[in-house]
C-alpha cells in the first residue's frame, strides 16, 4: 500500500494564513476514487469519535482537527459523527452543523452510506469498526487514528478485510 501524505500543510505553506488555505492543505482526500475508478467530486466524510482527536484538539487558526479540516476542504463534507456520550456528540453536530448523529457506527454506515470513514476512537475499538467500515459497500477510504490497533493480528486483520474490499486504509 502507497503512503499517503499527511492532513498538515508544509511549514513552507503555513508560513502566513493566506498560504495555508484548503487547497495548499496535504490531504489523502485529495486522490480518494470510487471502486470502480471513477473519481468522487464530493467526498461524504463521517468520523467515529467525536472527542479530543475527532474534533477537540484546536491549538492554532490552521485545521489542527479531523472535523476543522474537512470542513475547510472543498471536496468534502462533513455527514455524520458517531460518539458513545451523548454531550460531545452533541457539541459536535452544533459546532460543525451536522445532523446525522449516532450512538452506534454500524447504524450510521447504514444510514448514512459515507464515502469515508474517520476512526477516532479508543484503539482496542480499531480493529472491529475498521473491519466493519470496509465491510459496508459505500466505503471508499478509512483514516484510522494511531495506533493502528493493539496487536499485528488486529493490523494485519484491518489490512486484510480494506484489501478484500478495495478501500483505501491510512
């Protein structure tokens, strides 16, 4: 599998505000296709875990944050967040005006059918909503937040089923 490039401008680009607009932003969804090759002109993002890594984190004015950053790319949007508590979830969908808000993924995939998933949960959950995530057949790409998983079985498991499937892992 390819690297793909970070979610963080260089330090070239955001040297001024101006420099660091979405376009200038390295992003693995920049070059997302659909599985049968066609390229998607709008990519339909939900992120599992609307914490501190889905979209609390924000430590500048750049989009230092899952959410901030899909929010800002002009091919994206921002469909669905799934959270076990209620209140950050909630915080979320009012912060980021999303609607699509759920306490179990596999009732969002269905719902849902986003393009790409983001997984910011718990590591010991990766593995299982990964393997879930490619699974469901609108699933383009999975961004799974670090680590991977708590085990090689569980990666090569994750690695395994987006191969069987087709869908970009990162």
């Amino acid at each position: 599998m390819a690297a793909m490039a970070r979610w963080s401008a260089t330090p070239e680009d955001c040297r001024s505000k101006e420099r660091c607009s979405p376009s200038k932003v390295h992003s693995p969804l920049n070059s997302i296709s659909f599985k049968d090759g066609g390229l998607m002109s709008t990519n339909r993002i939900a992120i599992i875990g609307t914490g501190r890594v889905g979209y609390q984190f924000s430590f500048s004015d750049l989009p230092d944050n899952h959410a901030a950053a899909i929010v800002q790319h002009p091919s994206c949007e921002l469909v669905a967040g799934v959270n076990r508590g209620r209140e950050k979830l909630d915080a979320f969908g009012e912060r980021f005006n999303v609607e699509a808000l759920y306490h179990d993924y596999r009732q969002m995939l269905a719902e849902v059918q986003p393009d790409i998933c983001i997984v910011a949960t718990h590591p010991e959950l990766h593995a299982e909503m990964v393997t879930n995530c490619a699974q469901a057949t609108s699933t383009r790409a999975i961004i799974c937040e670090k680590p991977m998983a708590l085990s090689l079985e569980e990666c090569d498991q994750m690695i395994a089923a987006c191969q069987a499937e087709d869908v970009l892992l990162q």
